[in-house]
C-alpha cells in the first residue's frame, strides 16, 4: 500500500467527474515537514501550536516560539500553513503553569476562553507568529470560539500586535487569514453573522462530535458511541458547508474523520473541497477521491440521510463497495 500511496503522491486529488480537492495535513511538531514533504500533503490546515508547550519542560516563550513557526514556514515554503492558536486547559494540562481543577474540563476554561481572559500568552503567541510570518502570509486559526463575539476580541488582539508590529517598523506579513474552527455548536445557529468576520473556517469534527451529542471523546465507552455517519452530524455538516459556500467562505474539516476514506467519501458527496487530516490517512484518502464521482455520491448520500434514522455506516459501506472506492 505504501508503495501505491506514494507513487500517487503527486497526483492531483481530482473526482472523476472533475472536482478538486486540496489536500492538507495536520501537524504540529517541526519534524511534520518531512512527513509532509514524504506524504505529498498540499499544506498544512491544522497546526496544533500546544504540542510544543507539552513536549516542553518550561513555556515556551516568545524566542522559542518564533523560531518553531519560522522553520515550520521555512520548510513549507509555498504550501499554506494554518497556525491555530493555543488550544490548552481542558484534557491539555501543563505541569508547569497553574491551572485551577475544573470539574468539567471540557467544557471549563479552555482554549480562546483562556487566552482572552489572561491575554499574556495569546499575545506573545500572535507576536511570534506575525514576526516568523514577515513578508509571506500568516494564517492564524482561533480554536473553540463559541460566540461571535470571543471571534471578534480575538481577531482585534491579531490587528493590536500587527500595529505594534509596524509602529516598530518591523515587516508585517504580506497577507493575514484569520479564521475560526467550527467546533461548538453555538456556531451552527450563528454562522450567518460568523462567516463574514472569518477569513476561512475549519470545522473541528472532534469537538463538534463531543459536544453535539454530549460524550466525552476520552472515555472509551463513549467514543465510539455515536457514529457521525448519522443524520444529525450530516444535516449540521451539510448546513456549515452550504451556509460557507452562500458566504463565499474558504470552509474545511480538520478533525480525524477527514483521514477515513468512508467518511471523507461523505465529506465530499456533502460538498466540502479542502480536508486536512492526520498524515496516515492521505494516500487512502487521495485513492478514494480519484475513483469517486461527487454528484454521484451526492445524490446517494441526500437520499440515504432522507431515509435513515439511525447510522448509515453499512449502507455508506455498500454504496462504497458498489463503487468500487
Ligand atoms: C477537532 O476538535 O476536531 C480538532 C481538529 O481539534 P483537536 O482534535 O485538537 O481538538
Ligand atoms: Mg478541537
């Protein structure tokens, strides 16, 4: 398989009848740059930026961070990368900062919440990212926004640094994305007023699966519980594509179901044209989409939602079978 994978490393991820998907990875940690180099991945379209705190023993400050998002850029060079910002608390405990116990982590003071509340360290992390990004573009991705307006407080620290920045008469970076993952569900109720801040969203299908059906994605007996091949993940996957694409949003999926060809394959039929997704997954992922016809799949998968009350993992099976993928 690994020879197969790699001889389709540098083909283009097109659908047969025509539709091209970018092909994007997670990352987060610098050696991710060969795995990208070795994977073909088009860029980078998640990069989880807390690996570095964790693997760390001390926080890792302004210097430090600097220097990690340059080489990752360095060595991305033309392939887009989307840095998203600390996504710590919850589960992502540091031994050497104080965190306060919290009785429901996931749910508690976590991620955007933290960095707007004590705004030190999601400062010095914008002020890294702007000084590494100078003269090419930055990409920068807010994590578990749950209000419209924690999106908009966050994206005015980014222009705060950026006019720090140039005050300093310091390069500034020669374009700015800043983005939102869809991971909460608050924001399915509210994509009309959030698309048009954003630059691009991701949606987190991780997070989007814990909190639409309330199960910790940590406990074994609950993460395989609830199947996102069901109708209330497809009907809420399908109303952020379609609500991004009215906007003119730049939408992808970064959560792991991007990197299982069966549900990347529904991904697809729903519409969704960027994935970013753990390096394992692209080359069976890149074979799928070169032998899947999208207004096809799109069809079946509109009438197996309409249909179905329950998974529709063994009918997606079948259809995926009948295909041939
Ligand atoms: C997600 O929630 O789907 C996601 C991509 O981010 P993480 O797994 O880091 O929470
Ligand atoms: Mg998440």
């Amino acid at each position: 398989q690994r020879a197969e994978f790699s001889k389709i490393k540098d083909v283009e991820a097109v659908t047969r009848d025509g539709h091209r998907i970018t092909m994007l990875m997670n990352a987060g940690l610098e050696f991710d740059i060969e795995i990208m180099n070795e994977t073909g991945a088009e860029g980078i379209g998640l990069f989880r930026t807390e690996f570095q705190f964790m693997v760390s023993d001390d926080l890792p400050r302004l210097k430090r961070q600097t220097e990690l998002y340059e080489r990752i850029m360095d060595g991305a060079g033309d392939r887009p990368v989307t840095f998203r910002t600390l996504d710590l608390g919850g589960d992502k405990i540091l031994p050497y900062m104080e965190m306060e116990r919290e009785e429901n982590p996931a749910l508690g003071w976590r991620a955007i919440r933290m960095g707007l509340d004590r705004p030190a360290l999601l400062r010095m992390q914008l002020r890294a990212l702007i000084t590494a990004a100078r003269g090419r573009e930055l990409r920068i991705m807010f994590p578990m926004v749950a209000s419209i307006d924690e999106f908009r407080q966050a994206r005015e620290m980014v222009d705060v640094e950026c006019a720090w920045a140039k005050r300093r008469g310091r390069p500034l970076p020669a374009l700015l994305r800043v983005g939102a993952m869809i991971e909460c569900p608050s924001l399915l109720f509210h994509l009309d007023a959030l698309l048009p801040l954003v630059d691009f969203a991701s949606v987190g299908t991780n997070d989007l699966m814990q909190y639409l059906f309330a199960a910790d994605r940590t406990n074994p007996k609950m993460s395989d519980r609830y199947d996102p091949l069901s109708p209330p993940f497809l009907t809420a996957l399908s109303m952020i594509q379609k609500a991004a694409r009215d906007s003119g949003t730049p939408v992808s999926v970064c959560g792991e179901i991007a990197g299982r060809p069966l549900e990347a394959f529904v991904l697809i039929a729903l519409g969704f044209d960027r994935l970013s997704m753990p390096p394992a997954g692209l080359g069976q992922v890149k074979r799928m989409i070169l032998s899947c016809d999208r207004e096809a799949a799109n069809k079946a998968i509109n009438k197996l939602m309409s249909s179905s009350n329950g998974s529709l993992r063994n009918e997606v099976l079948s259809l995926a079978r009948k295909l041939d993928l």
